[in-house]
C-alpha cells in the first residue's frame, strides 16, 4: 500500500511521457517540481515530424510541469488541468495514479 507524504504517494514510480509540438524550436526541456524546477531540467529529444518528447518515471501523485522552449516558458497545449502559480501564469498538472 503507497504512504501519502505531502502531495506525492510513495510507492512504484510509473512512466510518463510529455510531448510538445515546437519545429522551429532549437531546445526543448520539461522543468517541474520533479526537477526542481530550473535545476535538473530534462532535455527532450526532436522527432521527424516536430514534435519533442521525454519519458519519465514519477512517483503516484500529482505533479506540475511546464515546457521551456528555445528558453521561454510555455504551457501544455495538450494537458486539460492548469493552476496558477506564484508568477502569474499557470502550471500544467500531471496525474499519476
């Protein structure tokens, strides 16, 4: 059975994968409260048709993200559930069960 500790559930991480549509974009990286944020940011890898994409392993719960592109932030076009945050924009929530 998982222990709830703050926001997150400890127990099996399980893979995730973010996508974001950029074919002009030179860099992609996907920051969270799982990278903390700007320290340990994940580079995302180009495919043919413009999209980038990284998969990851995240523990059960819930998780703000968001894309930085070329190094400007940009929300999930993709994902349904936004928050605000503490600079004005939203954060993009990612549900792991």
């Amino acid at each position: 059975m998982a222990k709830k500790i703050g926001n997150h559930a400890t127990g099996r991480k399980k893979k995730q994968t973010f996508s974001f549509t950029a074919p002009t974009a030179m860099s992609v990286q996907l920051v969270g409260g799982f990278t903390h944020w700007q320290e340990r940011p994940i580079q995302m890898h180009k495919g043919a048709n413009g999209v980038w994409t990284t998969t990851v392993e995240l523990e059960p719960g819930t998780h703000h993200y968001r894309f930085l592109v070329d190094g400007q932030w940009r929300d999930d076009p993709e994902c349904a559930l936004h928050v605000p945050n503490p600079f004005g924009s939203q954060d993009s929530v990612r549900q792991v069960a």
